[in-house]
C-alpha cells in the first residue's frame, strides 16, 4: 500500500481511495457475515487484529488496497464521512516472484444493496487501468457472479481446483485490450489522497487480544515480499 497510500480513484460508480484506520470499524463488521468470509476464504479476525492488519498493509510494497465508496453519497453535499460511504474493497497483489508482471485481483461488493449494479465492474476497471500487464483472479466455484463479471472483463478460466474449489481466470493485456481498458475508464480522475496525522486508534479492551504471529489476510490472499515499481503505474 505505500505506493499507493495517497492516491484516489474517482470513477462514475465508485471512489476508491486507501484503506486506513477510519475504514477499520466498518470492514470489521462486514467480515463478521459467515457468508462473505465463506466466498472470500476468510478467518474471522477482532477489531484489534483488523486494526494491526491494516497497519501492516500499509507498510507493504507488495500490493495495492482500496476501500470502495459510493461516489453518488460520497459526493455529496456536505460530505459524508468515508466510513457511510464504504461498500467494498478492490485489491491488487504480486503473488509472483518469478513474474513481476502478474497480479492478482480481488474486489468485494460487501454491502448486498449495491452488488449486481456494475459497482464491482468499475472498481476492477479502475484498478486495471492503475496496474501490471497480466492479471489472475481465483474465485470460489460458488461464486458465479464473480466469475460472470471477470468473464466480462475479458477474463479466461485458465484453471480449476477441486481441492480449494476456485477456479483460476486470467488476462494477458494485449494492445487491443489495453485501448479497452483505457476506453472503460477514460472518464476515471486521479487526486491525491488527504494526507492527515495519524492518530493511534486501539479496540475496546474486551477486543484486545496479543498474537505474535502472522495471520492470513482477511479475504485469504497473502502476496508475496517482492517490491515492484510498476505496482499502480497507470497504463499508458
């Protein structure tokens, strides 16, 4: 996340913008739905593990992590704060060390009143466009949805595991899909984040628990160690 940390995507549908502290509340209230961390391979976390979490995401240089606004209610007048706004994640990950090139994708529509609204679609766009030249998404079997909107994007099932019951989708970014990409989301502006002091935010003492070690990402995708420049390099 730090090449990213003061970054913002505004689209039509959807602003991303990083994940901080402020975030942190409502992310963990969604991961308490048994259903989102059954479609997303997650282990439920407490509020102080999501709040070390995010604080370890920001130190990564192995990935990008956006939180999903609305951007109608975002946009509104006087503005709202960012945790209302929140619907979802999108994320992109170097999971290849041999391939700096590959990373893989997720996106989250959390909240149920905004999925199926082309607010997920835009999110990937967004990020595709501010990314690599290759990318994979592993998606539960079950997920047909998921695997519906990235067949949209161009994605293809390359792979399928009965094991983990994911199916492997990827797109190599060709000239012609690149000039689509960038068709898509032509209408996306890039600001700079608001850069503000950090202030220490701790869990409730009920929520405080130690762990020394490490814990699996919320939505299961650890990436690798490798730090790449070209992570959120807008496609020219």
């Amino acid at each position: 996340m730090k090449l990213n940390q003061n970054t913002m995507l505004v689209g039509k549908k959807v602003v991303l913008v990083p994940y901080t502290s402020e975030h942190v509340p409502r992310y963990h209230e969604w991961m308490k739905s048994e259903e989102l961390r059954r479609l997303t391979a997650s282990e439920q976390l407490t509020l102080q593990q999501e709040y070390e979490m995010q604080c370890s995401w920001c130190e990564d240089e192995d990935k990008c992590t956006f939180i999903v606004l609305d951007a109608e209610k975002w946009q509104a007048q006087p503005r709202p704060p960012e945790e209302s706004c929140m619907v979802g994640d999108v994320n992109l990950f170097l999971t290849d060390l041999e391939d700096p090139t590959l990373g893989e994708i997720e996106v989250m529509i959390a909240e149920p009143s905004y999925r199926r609204q082309g607010l997920g679609t835009e999110a990937s766009l967004l990020i595709m466009s501010y990314g690599l030249t290759k990318f994979e998404a592993k998606i539960g079997q079950e997920n047909e949805p998921s695997i519906r909107m990235f067949q949209k994007l161009h994605f293809k099932q390359v792979a399928m595991s009965n094991v983990f019951q994911e199916v492997t989708l990827r797109l190599a970014v060709s000239e012609p899909e690149r000039k689509w990409i960038l068709e898509q989301t032509s209408h996306m502006e890039e600001r700079p984040y608001r850069t503000r002091k950090a202030e220490p935010v701790t869990a409730p003492l009920s929520e405080q628990k130690s762990w020394n070690c490490p814990l699996p990402r919320p939505d299961g995708c650890m990436g690798d160690t490798s730090a790449v420049s070209s992570v959120c390099a807008r496609l020219s």
